[in-house]
C-alpha cells in the first residue's frame, strides 16, 4: 500500500488556511506586553506581545504603521487588533497586527525604570567614575556563553585586530535562573587574575526577558566594583541594559566589543613606526642645529682669542668709568655753580649787609630793637649791634627831627 505523504508546504499551507478561515482568528483583540520591538528599514514593524505565561511574534507592515501617532516600546502594555496567520517559510503562526491601542507599562518596564533611576541616583553611572580602557591590553577576559554567536564574534575580531593578546573566557549563563550568579562570580574572579586589564561583557540579541539578567541590581553592582575596566557589549545596538549603563564603556554588539578593546596591530605598527621616524628626524634636527651652534662658538673671534677678549671688555669698562667720572664732575660743578649763586642772594638779603655799609642796630635792655626816639627814654641803658661786636651805651638826651620824606637807602 502506497503511503500518501504531504510536504512540507502543503502542510504549512493548509494550516494557514485553517487560521485564516477562522472567524474567531481573523478579527482579533489580544492584550499584552510588548518586548523585542524592532523597526525595520522597510517600515515593518516587528515585536513579541506577551504575559506572565505565553508569548506570540507579531507583525505590523508599513501601511500600518503610518498611521500610529507614536511608535511604541519594550514595556508598553497594548491591545493588538489583526488576525492570526501563519509564516509559511518558517512554519511559525503570528499576530498580524493592523491597530494598536496603548493601555499603560509594562511590570519588566517599570521594574527597569526604577532600578536605573536608583543606580543613577547613587552615582553608578558618573561618566567621571568611569576607567579608561588601556591602548593595548596584555590579557582580556571575556563572560559571555561558551555556545553562543557573541563568544565567535568577540574572538574573531579580536584575534584578527590583535592575535598576540592572551584571552581568558569565562563561561556563563546569560538568561535563566542560574545567569545572575554565574556573571556575578565571573566578574569576580576576574578581578583575581594578575594582569587582567579589561573585561568584556557580552551576549547576543534577544527580548527584554532574554536580557534580564544584565538588568538586574546584583549585576549591575559587580559591574560597578569591579577594579579591571568592563566593556559591556549586550544585545543588539537599540537594546540597552542597566548593566551598559554602569559600564565602563557601552558597545553597541559584540563585535563592536572587540574593536573596542584592542587596535589593529597593523595600525600599532604603523603608528610606532611613524613615531620612531618622528623621534629620529627630531633627534637628527637637534643634532644638526646644536652642532651649527657649536660651530659659530667655534668661529668665534673671541672663542679663538680669549685674552682679547678680556682687553676689550676692561677698556669697554674704562671707558664706562672715564664717561661717568665726567658726568659726575659736570653735575657737581653744575650743583656748586647754583649753589653759591644762592648764597651771594642770600648774603644780599642779610641783615649783616646792612651793618657792612657802615648801619647799626639799637635795642634795648630786654631786647626790642629801637626805632623811633618814643621807645625809650632818657638815661636808659640801650644796646649798639655792629658788624664786629656790641656797644652799650647810655641816653644823654633825645632830639625829635621830621625824615618822613628820606628814603630808605636799605
């Protein structure tokens, strides 16, 4: 008897038709949680909308997706409405999605949200506490699954940048129950390592539950005490993790990751050899000009004859002292000059001057010069100043006369 055997397609072809012949399936409402949201170039947009229990991919194509006001968000709580069908090629059913209506955020959402914002808030992702990477690392070590695209990735770019550095893999569980302690641990023990200089991070893509285990506060605390510099390198570059956050620094794959780490070797070489060319060029320019230097030293007329040298500079220096003698004498001579033309004023303006041409000055006992005959009285005792001494004197007697109109010769 002949066996009646269906293909592949056949069998994928007859089931959608049995989806979308479903009255309940074609015109459908399903709430959920939104995770893994990915915008393609094409304008499709795919996701996973799940809850505490099951999940289902779906997709909404770019005619759609216009028509939303926002895109919306790992976390965000929805109500789908599209009718189910399935992929042939892959043999998976989906949720084709034509409305979205939002409803609010998700629990894993919420639960990122509040733990970043209490990291943030304790400075665990300070740009300034953040390590600077090394140029060149002499050891790396890598956490990450030992079965896993991420592991092949980071090797490959590294061992084809820079095959000399030596690598240490720690091999981990990356989602699961197990995820949390085992990175943990591996964190740890490579900060035991003599020579460690850089850590990295990593795992492929997957939904927010796949990458929970790098949202987790234990993780993200190993991260920060962690001594050796890690690069976390999780997921694709729009998933972000709190474990990116507390990195020393973010890639955005895996592969990136290792570009991260090291240079090119080739590019080393090349810079090294540029600086060695540098370094001799300058070393040879210094010599060049310092022997030139030499050189003029050398040539020098003073160089070769010294003494002269020592004449010209002590003749310089009499010459300095003669020029200085000189000014000196013209300043006094100019200084005696004013001087004495001062004092011949201040003689003619003396009162001694005056008794030279013959005057004399009376004063009485107590002192008071006499001027006229009423400021003293007959035998009084008066007192004659001349140029050479003093005469006292007695007043015989005292005759008025009127000289109001002689000058005064003083």
């Amino acid at each position: 008897m002949e066996i009646k055997a269906l293909s592949v397609s056949q069998v994928n072809n007859y089931i959608k038709r049995l989806l979308t012949s479903d009255p309940i399936l074609y015109n459908i409402y399903v709430k959920g949680e939104l995770s893994n949201v990915k915008l393609h170039s094409s304008g499709h947009m795919y996701f996973t909308l799940k809850d505490g229990h099951s999940k289902i991919p779906c997709v909404m194509f770019k005619s759609n997706c216009e028509k939303l006001e926002t895109i919306p968000e790992d976390g965000d709580n929805i109500i789908a409405k599209g009718y189910i069908s399935l992929y042939e090629r892959d043999g998976q059913y989906q949720l084709y999605v034509n409305e979205i209506d939002m409803i609010g955020i998700g629990d894993l959402y919420i639960a990122f949200q509040q733990l970043k914002n209490k990291l943030e808030k304790e400075g665990l992702f300070e740009p300034l506490k953040k390590k600077n990477l090394p140029l060149i690392p002499r050891k790396i070590g890598i956490i990450t699954s030992p079965t896993g695209a991420a592991i092949r990735d980071i090797l490959s770019v590294i061992k084809r940048r820079f095959p000399k550095v030596d690598l240490h893999i720690f091999p981990v569980s990356v989602q699961g129950q197990d995820a949390v302690p085992s990175i943990v641990k591996a964190i740890k023990m490579c900060n035991t390592l003599k020579d460690m200089e850089v850590i990295i991070l990593g795992r492929g893509g997957g939904s927010i539950e796949e990458l929970w285990a790098f949202n987790e506060e234990a993780v993200a605390r190993a991260i920060h005490g962690s001594e050796v510099p890690i690069i976390s390198a999780v997921g694709h570059e729009t998933d972000f993790t709190i474990a990116d956050f507390v990195a020393d620094l973010r890639a955005p794959t895996p592969s990136a990751a290792g570009e991260l780490a090291v240079p090119r070797q080739v590019d080393v070489v090349t810079t090294l050899k540029a600086l060695n060319r540098r370094l001799l060029f300058a070393a040879n320019k210094k010599i060049t000009e310092e022997r030139q230097r030499l050189n003029i030293v050398e040539n020098n007329y003073y160089f070769k004859y010294p003494l002269n040298f020592i004449y010209d500079e002590k003749q310089h220096l009499d010459n300095l002292y003669k020029s200085l003698l000189k000014v000196v004498n013209q300043r006094k001579l100019q200084h005696r000059e004013k001087l004495e033309a001062t004092v011949e004023r201040l003689n003619s303006l003396s009162p001694l001057s005056v008794f030279s041409r013959g005057y004399a000055v009376a004063t009485t006992e107590a002192g008071k010069v006499i001027k006229s005959i009423t400021d003293v009285n007959k035998d009084e005792e008066i007192k004659v100043n001349l140029l050479d001494g003093m005469i006292d004197a007695k007043v015989i007697s005292l005759t008025k006369e009127d000289k109001s109109l002689e000058k005064n010769v003083l």
